[in-house]
C-alpha cells in the first residue's frame, strides 16, 4: 500500500493501532502490551524509513487503547482517564530516541482521548482525533472547539504543531445504525456534521493545525454518492 501510494504521487502518514475492545480484547498485563507495542512500533519504523514515509506515528491512540483495556473505559474516573494519558505519555517519551535512530521523517503523537493532559517533549506534531460518537448536531460546534483547544494545549507541552489525524464521523457500528443521544440516525445530520468541523477548522487563526485527515471505511459506503462526499470533496478542493 506504502509503495503504491507513493508511486501515484501522493506523501503518506504511516500509523500503527491495535485492536482490542469487546470482540478482541487485548488479554495480557499493561507492561506487556506495551513491550508488544515497542516492538510493532520499531519495527514499522524501520519499514516507513525504508520507504522514506513523510510521517509516522507509533502506537497511535495508545492513550485511549489503555483508558479502554485497562481501565474499562470509566468516563466518570477522571484520576483514571489522568493516568492513562500519563501512561501514554510517558511510553511515547521512552520510545521516541530509539524511532529518531531509525527514523527520519516527522514523528507524530497521534492521541483518541480529549484530554488537555496528552503529549511528549520532541515529537514533530501532537495529532488529534475528532468523532461525533455521542454528540448531538447543535453542540457539536463545542465539542470540536473544545477538542481543538486540548490539542493547542498538548503541542505546547510538546513544543510542536498540531493537527486532526482522524476525523470519523461513522453512521454505522458493527452493522447497526447509530442514533444521536437524542434519537436521530446520524446519516441524516452527518453533511452538517461534516460542515461544521470543517468551518471550525478554517476558523482557527490562533495556533492552527497544520493538517486534517479524513478517516472512513475502505469502501466508503458511508459516504460514497452522498451529501457527505459532497461536502468532504469541497473542503479539500478548496485547500
């Protein structure tokens, strides 16, 4: 895929994520996980530098991947939610000399909570992740606001940029249609959910992001022939 990518002209952003969750839970103590992660990120390293990949990210959303293994995902526990970003934190910090001995691109620290406690001295790029699972259309504004506003944060404590690694704004979840808290499916508002994420973005003249990336299935079934991909088309069209 890295080679076929480059080959059509395009720069690509490597990223390693691991699975877990209800159909496959990760089933081994924390330090272990995070040796296995050590070991993938590495490895991807050496591969992304071997195919000069522009930027990579190791074990991204690894903050989020702690919170829900080990943590069980308690969005209440705010000392739970704390230390999973602090573990995360502290496992990009011990990883990132060896990925500079083996990488030359841009190093990014790709996170999936919102939380204004994320990233790590001496990554090139704090990177966030942005999703209306929850929201509802007349707040999602906020929300992204918000979530903009912790990323700012983290890429100071970093000393670095900041961007949206994934926006994911899924209809569908293991084949079942999802429902704002408020009983809409949100096929019917994702164009405007889209909008406004890509207003609020452009909207950002303090500290902007440098980057936004689209996330959806493979296929795009969600989007493919609808408003969405109307809208999604002309956002990038206009950069």
């Amino acid at each position: 895929m890295i080679k076929l990518a480059k080959q059509s002209g395009f720069a690509v952003h490597l990223a390693i994520a691991f699975g877990g969750g209800a159909n496959s839970a990760f089933d081994v103590p924390l330090d272990q996980f995070l040796a296995n992660a050590r070991a993938v990120d590495l490895k991807w390293a050496e591969i992304g530098e071997q195919y000069k990949v522009e930027s990579f990210a190791p074990s991204s959303e690894v903050d989020f991947q702690i919170f829900r293994e080990y943590y069980n995902t308690d969005w209440e526990d705010e000392a739970a939610h704390r230390e999973a970003a602090e573990l995360s934190n502290e496992y990009h910090a011990d990883i990132l000399p060896a990925l500079r001995n083996v990488f030359n691109g841009r190093l990014i620290y790709q996170a999936g909570l919102y939380s204004p406690y994320l990233g790590s001295p001496g990554y090139d790029v704090f990177g966030t992740g942005v999703n209306s699972v929850g929201a509802e259309l007349d707040t999602f504004a906020d929300l992204v606001l918000e979530i903009f506003s912790y990323a700012q944060t983290n890429a100071d404590r970093q000393g670095s940029d900041w961007m949206v690694t994934e926006l994911w704004l899924p209809t569908e979840r293991n084949g079942e249609t999802m429902y704002t808290p408020s009983g809409t499916p949100v096929s019917e508002i994702r164009p405007d959910l889209f909008r406004i994420a890509f207003e609020e973005y452009q909207k950002v003249t303090d500290r902007p992001p440098i980057g936004l990336g689209y996330t959806s299935e493979y296929d795009d079934r969600e989007g493919r022939d609808t408003e969405s991909e109307q809208v999604i088309s002309a956002f990038f069209g206009s950069l």
